[in-house]
C-alpha cells in the first residue's frame, strides 16, 4: 500500500447519545472532512444524526444507501446478491478516497464489529487500504442499563440471539440461558412473545426501546402493545451468584 494513502475509520458511536461517544470517536468525527455512512433510502440516517452538529462546517459525506432492507426476505438469494454487489460498491468509493490521500470515517451506530453494516466493508478493505476500527458501546449495554438492574452476576451466561430465527429455536435458547439480549425484533414481535412464553419466561422479560436516545422506554414484556421495529431490544437479566 501507498504511503500517501488516507486512513479508513470504522468509528463506533454507541447506542445513540453523543454524549457517549468515545474521546477517539469524538475527536475523529469532528476532524475528519470525508463523513460515511449507511441509511435507508429516503432517510436522513440514523448514524448521521447522531453526530449530526459536530460535523466539520466543509464535511463532504457519502451517503451509502441500502438497496433492500426488508423488502426481500433474508434467506433469498436476491438478498445477498444485491447486498454484496451494494458493498463491493460502496469499498470501491471509500478506496477511491482513501487512493486520494484522504481519511474519511464510516460512522456505525453501536460497535462496528457487532452486527454491523461496516464489518462486509472491513472484511473487503483488508489489505486495499489502512483500516482502523473505533470500538463504541453496544446497543444492547445501553439498553441493559436503562433498566437501572444489574444484567449479568457472578456465573450468569449471556446469549444474544436475533428474534429471527425460527420459533422453537428461541424457545431453546430463552430457555437454556441465564441472561438474554434479544436483537432485530421488529415484525417478529408476536414470534418472540410465544417462545418467552413457552420458555416460561415471560415475567422477567424487559423490551427496551430507543435505549439512550431521545423516547427511550423500557415496559415488561408482559405490558407492551407495539414496539418500534428497529430500535428495540428485549432483555432477561441473569439472577446468577452474588456475596
């Protein structure tokens, strides 16, 4: 590689609060002038508005726009390939400016290596280009601690499973663990609620929405209605050993 290349940063923002970026992702949002990030088309992005008044006054952004989100079902094959042609595209841009002589930062809402849009980039920049990831605080830690509880004690083990797996599939896992996180609940509401329920679980289940962000709320799973399809998590605090 180049010595005159610029530097691509994966920056992790945390769960949504500026207030809770790290130093490192504070001082690379507001310094650098190529500002990336991901968003459904249509929309601002939420990534960028987390940031949005500390961007530098000539910020030039990339605005990478998803090309399906739930459009199209997960395990079809039009899936993946649209998604991988989309983030081929999207390397290419962020090389052309890196190639330039210029950093440019792809902000990611949470951390970049959890289940994160800017890890299909990572894994395609390797070796193109310098890359530097800036951890960030998970979603889910947010979450967990707008309940004001403890989530895990002594021995508790952790699972965090996707409410889109199949239904006996969650029950097993609700089920087998002490503390759970579950993410990316959306229209899988009604599933998730059958396999608490049949996990005997439900009176300890915990639906945190927007965690750290402006209209966050967190309801007994038991007592919720609706939840807002992408940002809500449910949680099962472990009540594991304690002195």
């Amino acid at each position: 590689m180049s010595s005159t290349m610029g530097r691509i940063y994966g920056v992790g923002l945390g769960p949504g609060a500026q207030d809770l970026l790290s130093v490192r992702a504070d001082r690379l949002v507001r310094d650098t002038r190529h500002i990336a990030y991901f968003r459904k088309a249509g929309r601002p992005g939420q990534a960028r508005g987390i940031v949005a008044d500390m961007l530098r006054n000539d910020a030039v952004e990339l605005a990478m726009e998803y090309p399906v989100t739930t459009e199209i079902p997960l395990d079809d094959p039009r899936y993946n390939a649209r998604m991988s042609v989309f983030y081929a595209d999207c390397t290419d841009r962020l090389l052309a400016i890196a190639r330039a002589g210029e950093d440019v930062v792809v902000l990611c809402e949470g951390d970049p290596f959890f289940y994160g849009s800017f890890m299909h980039l990572h894994s395609r920049l390797l070796g193109h280009a310098p890359v530097e990831v800036v951890p960030g605080i998970t979603g889910m830690a947010g979450a967990w601690h707008a309940t004001d509880m403890p989530f895990t004690w002594g021995d508790d083990v952790l699972t965090v499973v996707m409410a889109t797996l199949p239904e006996e599939e969650l029950v097993r896992r609700i089920r087998d663990t002490d503390a759970l996180v579950v993410m990316k609940i959306g229209r899988h509401l009604a599933k998730l609620r059958r396999a608490v329920m049949a996990a005997g679980r439900t009176n300890a289940a915990w639906l945190v929405e927007h965690a750290a962000m402006p209209g966050q709320r967190v309801t007994r799973l038991a007592q919720a209605d609706q939840v807002t399809p992408y940002f809500s998590i449910l949680l099962i605090h472990g009540q594991g050993r304690r002195p």
